[in-house]
C-alpha cells in the first residue's frame, strides 16, 4: 500500500465544550502536517453523547471553563477506562489545560467541588484564587523550547508516576511553586500551554505523528517539513511580553 493510503485517526475530544484560546489549531496543524508526510489524516470530534470509536492513533484535547469541564466531566468518565487503556498501550495524547487536569485524579474547584478525573496522568489540580496568565516559555530535553500561553486558575502537582513536560523559563505552569510545566506519562502529553501549542511548536506536533506511525506502520522516514513560517512565530512569540 503506498502511504498516500495510510491512514491516522485522530480523536479530538469534547471540541464543543473544552477548546479555547486557539486550542483548534492543534488539530489543525496534525492534520496538515499528516498530508505533507503523504499520510490519510482522519478526523473524529467527540462531544458528550456521541458514539465513542473503537479506536484511535491520536488523541487531543482542549481547555475550557470550569463550567465546559463540568458538563464533559460525567461522559469523560465513562470513556476513561478506554482511554486509559489506550494510553496504557502507548497511544500518543495531547490534553490541554481542562481536560489535563481531568487526565489526572481530580479537579478540586475553588468552590470546593472535586471532580474526578480518569487518572489517565498521576497528577492532582486544586483551584485558587491566583490565575496565571500570560505568555509562557519553557524547556524540555526532549523537545527544546515550548513556546505558548497559559490561562488558569487551577494549579497542579505532579505525582511520582509521570515526569514533568517541562520547566519554566518565563510564566508559571502547573502551579506558583515547583518551575515544572506540564506532566508526561508514556506517550501522553499534559500541558497548560494554549496558543495553541502544535503550530508554534512543530517538535511536540512530530512526535505524535510519528509516534502514532510507528506504532501503526513500524517505520517513518519522511522528508523534513520546511518549518520556517513556526520559527518565525517562535522567534516572535518569544519575546513577547508575559
Ligand atoms: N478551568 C480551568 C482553570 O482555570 C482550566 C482553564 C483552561 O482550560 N484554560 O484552571
């Protein structure tokens, strides 16, 4: 089969209620950048209700209010076991601010209501009254500097089963104390940074993809995407005010 034929689902969960500050453009760069590796990307949205799939390759998800993660918080929980499942099998996942926060164990909101999350992530989030915000630059090992913004009032704290996604050169993430940005577990990301993130960061975008095509394909080797226009707004972005 040549690899025009090859085809990556991605499931973006809850698009209706948990995508906010650009989070759509997640979905749209693993979609264009799929086309350009010459790979069939297909695209499920799931809102609260619908059908859930049988499968996925790849997983995303958005932030959203308090209130969007109180109404996906009951169907969420009853797709947890499949998705943690899958996470445990190693199906890439990126999930942004609200649904992060409910990947770990629970979401204790400032008005004292914890909303358990599907413990996909070891990580905990408790609402406060400071809300971080503002343009966010991190590091990490493994994918260099990860540029974004954040906007959130929960702050989390990463258990002792996933690793930090990253570490705070300038803003906050999880919380006010620790510099660590993020939670990764196997191949599931975590992450407070909006903006959205793919787009400015195409270092994070390829290891979903191809992550997702080895594990379905056994192999990628494609030609490198000529990333000049995201350096560009990584070089803007940078340097923008927190
Ligand atoms: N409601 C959550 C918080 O403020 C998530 C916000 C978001 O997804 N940006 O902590």
């Amino acid at each position: 089969m040549s690899d025009a034929k090859k085809q990556i689902v991605i499931v973006q969960l809850y698009p209706r209620d948990m995508n906010i500050y650009g989070d759509h453009g997640n979905l749209q760069v693993l979609v264009r950048r799929l086309e350009w590796y010459g790979y069939a990307p297909k695209v499920i949205h799931y809102n609260v209700g619908n059908t859930f799939p049988k499968s996925a390759d790849i997983v995303i998800g958005g932030g959203g209010q308090d209130s969007g993660q109180e109404k996906i918080h009951a169907d969420l929980l009853k797709i947890g076991p499949t998705l943690k499942k899958w996470a445990e099998d190693g199906t890439p996942m990126l999930m942004v601010c609200g649904l992060y926060q409910l990947f770990g164990h629970f979401f204790r909101t400032l008005n004292n209501v914890s909303l358990e999350g599907i413990g996909v992530l070891d990580v905990e989030t408790y609402g406060t009254n400071e809300r971080l915000i503002g343009n966010i630059v991190t590091t990490s090992d493994a994918f260099g500097e990860i540029i974004g913004y954040e906007n959130h009032s929960g702050q989390t704290f990463l258990g002792e089963h996933v690793k930090p996604f990253a570490t705070v050169v300038r803003g906050a993430g999880n919380n006010s104390k620790d510099g660590h940005e993020g939670a990764i577990y196997k191949n599931v990301i975590g992450t407070y940074l909006h903006g959205s993130i793919l787009p400015k960061n195409p270092a994070v975008a390829d290891f979903l993809i191809k992550t997702a095509v080895k594990r379905k394909y056994h192999a990628f080797s494609k030609d490198l995407i000529d990333d000049m226009f995201a350096d560009m707004a990584r070089t803007i972005a940078r340097e923008r005010p927190r």
